[in-house]
C-alpha cells in the first residue's frame, strides 16, 4: 500500500508539471501565426451556425459548433507576451449573446467589451488546437480529426477482436453507433473523450505490462482520470473510466469482482478530482488568479440544478428523456429494443450458467456508472443531453457485452439445429 501511495505521488507531479508546461509553452504561440487561420475558421462557423445537424449512419445529429467556437476563442485571445498568464486565466471574448457574432467581432477586431476569464478548466485541448491553427483551419482539423479518430477506432476493434473475441468487437461497434459516434470528428469537444477512451483501451490490450499488476493498473486508471481533467470541456467524461473498465474485466478475471472495480473508479476518481483542484491551486500559485467563484457556481448549477428548479424536478425531466428514446412507439426506441433482445432471448434460453454469471455480473455495475453520473450531474445531464447522451455509450457496452458472455453458442447451436 505504501508502495502504491509513494506510485501515486510521484506519477501526479510528473503529470501535473507535464500539463502545466505544456499549457504555457502552446501560449506562447503568437496571435499573428494562428490569426489567418482563425479567421478562415470563424467563416465556417458563420456558415454553419451554432447548431448545425450533420447527416451521419445513425441518423442526423446536432453539432455543437458553439463549444468548438469557445475553443477558438480561447485560443484566440491568448496573449503570448505572457503566457503563464494566458495558460492560467484562460481569457475569453463574449460580446454578444450570440457566439458567432462574438467570434466576428473578435476577428475583425471590433470588439465591444472586454475579455473574461475562463480558468476553471485546464483547457489542455489548447495543447493540439494553438499549434493545429498555426498551419490549417477549422474544416481541415475535421478533416484530421477524422483520419486519426478512424485510425485508433480500427486498431481498437482490432485488439478487441484479437484479445477478447469478435463478438465484443461487434458490442463495442453497436454500443457506438447508438450514441451517435458517427458525427464526432465534425466537432473538437465531441471528440476528446474518444480519443481518451480509444487510446486508453489501445494501451491496456496491446500492453500486457501495463495491466500485469494490481499496482500498474491501479496507476493506469489515475492517469486516464487525470488526462480526462486536462483534457476534457466536462463533455463525457464518464466514458473514459467505463469503457476501459469494461475491456478490463473481459480481459482478466482477476478483475471481475466489485472490489476491483471499486478500486480501479476510486483511482480514476482521485486522477480526476485531483488534477482538476490542482488548475485551480497552479492559476492561483502562477498566475494570482482565483477561479473558486466560477467553480462554486458551476458545482451548485451542475450538481443541484439550481437553475432549473430543485434537484428531484430535473431527474424527472432527464428520465422522461430518457424515456422517450427506449419507447416502442419510436423507430429508434424498437430498433433499441430489438438488439437487446438478440442477445437477451438467446442469454435466457441457453445460459453458461452460475459461474459465468458470476464472472461477468459486475458487467452491470459497470453499466450502472453512467445513471449514477446523470444523478450527481442532474442540470448539466440534462441541459446538455445532446452532449451528455454519448454517456449511454458505457451502458450499453457493459450491458452488451454481459449478454454475449452469457450465451452457450454450443447449446445455442444445438437449439437451432434441433428447431
């Protein structure tokens, strides 16, 4: 334990002295070397609007330009003559209600007020975008975007299907598309907790080490929970932890109890929380700068709802959404339905039996994850569900993938034969 404490220790401050460098040295990136490019991606966005829909295989989908757009501007309004500064207070443009017009104003230099900070978050996206924007705009970065994001989805289906089976790979294909995966390469901030999740679960397949102890994986959870605070707008965060938890428990037994599980979301629990708080000690330590009012309002909105009546109103609101996706009345909620009960029917009629479900029940704790984020995160759960709803993601992998595991195909074939 003391040897995992001191593991622990040592693997935050090298990450936090990583993030903190690597935020002040992208500021120093001068305005004049991204501003041709800015200004060519405000131009998309005028075009697009803030929430344009995208048709994609699962359907046609909302964009979130309006985020991607707040990752511009930040990115923008960096002053690289002090970058510390700028890496610590994250400073912002709104001049008007309407994002778009804001980010007009802010490139043609007609601006009407003056800039805000924007620090309760490390915006480690910053790290990617500042130097991106340097050479290509926005449509290209999607272009990008979407190249790298097909690359890593490939060899992760490749290690799942090699490592695990075929059929967890198809799970993890069906658990994608239901949550709209299609459409991500088109936005920034949709995009970053899939290359989170992707890499996390490229690393703990192909890596035999880094899984090999209790201790490594121990301190490969805290890490993806702190690169998840770096990196991440507070989109979907809870994928990062489900996803690789899932490949972990399908990949060693050792870790198909719910003690193991506890420990493996208590460490990415403390990678998470820990780095975050620690944004907000380096602006204060760096910088001068004490985000603690922001943070204070954003916890009371997000978790509580304070925005929208009391706490019970907004679970009731976020289930009648949920709700509505699974009725049978809709083509989307049968279509749900219907690949449950491919792998459900089959689970009931010719299960492996009390070991296997032994083995794999911690499956649906695991699914458990993403209601139990929707109940601490009410408001922002709820407001942002268009955001939020690619959380299900965990459900349904968990979910998937205890169904397929408890099947007898043996049995299963023998059923259909004597049919």
């Amino acid at each position: 334990m003391k040897r995992l404490t001191l593991s622990i220790l040592l693997l935050y401050l090298v990450l936090l002295a990583l993030f903190t460098t690597l935020v002040i040295v992208v500021h120093m990136i001068p305005r004049s070397a991204i501003e041709p490019q800015f200004k060519a991606s405000v131009r998309i966005f005028t075009q697009e609007g803030e929430y344009p829909y995208k048709n994609s295989l699962d359907g046609r989908v909302v964009v979130d330009n309006f985020t991607d757009c707040y990752m511009h501007n930040v990115a923008y309004c960096a002053d690289a003559t002090h970058p510390v500064d700028a890496a610590m207070r994250n400073y912002r443009y709104r001049g008007d209600v309407d994002m778009i017009v804001s980010m007009n104003q802010l490139a043609s230099g007609r601006t009407v007020d003056g800039f805000s900070e924007y620090g309760k978050y490390w915006h480690g996206y910053q790290v990617f975008l500042r130097p991106l924007l340097t050479v290509i705009d926005y449509g290209k970065i999607r272009v990008l975007n979407g190249i790298i994001l097909s690359l890593l989805l490939v060899v992760a289906l490749v290690l799942l299907a090699r490592r695990l089976s075929l059929g967890v790979a198809l799970c993890f294909v069906v658990s994608l598309l239901m949550v709209h995966s299609a459409v991500i390469p088109w936005s920034l901030q949709y995009s970053t907790c899939y290359y989170i999740t992707l890499f996390s679960m490229v690393l703990l397949l192909g890596f035999k080490r880094l899984s090999a102890t209790r201790r490594n994986l121990a301190l490969c959870f805290f890490a993806i929970g702190a690169t998840t605070s770096f990196l991440d707008f507070f989109t979907t965060p809870v994928m990062t932890l489900g996803l690789p938890l899932t490949v972990m428990v399908l990949k060693d037994k050792n870790q198909g109890n719910m003690r193991a599980v506890f420990t493996l979301c208590a460490m990415w629990l403390m990678g998470y929380c820990l780095m975050w708080v620690s944004k907000w000690g380096m602006a204060y330590l760096l910088a001068g700068y004490n985000p603690m009012e922001q943070v204070t309002e954003s916890v009371q909105l997000h978790s509580v709802g304070r925005g929208s009546g009391n706490m019970v109103a907004v679970w009731r609101e976020l289930f009648d959404i949920l709700a509505s996706r699974w009725s049978l009345l809709s083509a989307k909620g049968l279509t749900r339905w219907s690949i449950v009960a491919v792998l459900a029917l089959p689970a009931l009629l010719v299960p492996k039996g009390r070991r296997t479900l032994d083995r794999y029940a911690v499956l649906l704790a695991i699914a458990m994850l993403t209601p139990l984020w929707y109940i601490v995160v009410a408001h922002h759960s709820y407001t942002h569900f268009f955001i939020t709803m690619r959380d299900l993601i965990v459900c349904w992998f968990a979910s998937l993938c205890f169904l397929y595991n408890m099947i007898d195909f043996n049995k299963l074939k023998a059923y259909v034969y004597r049919s």
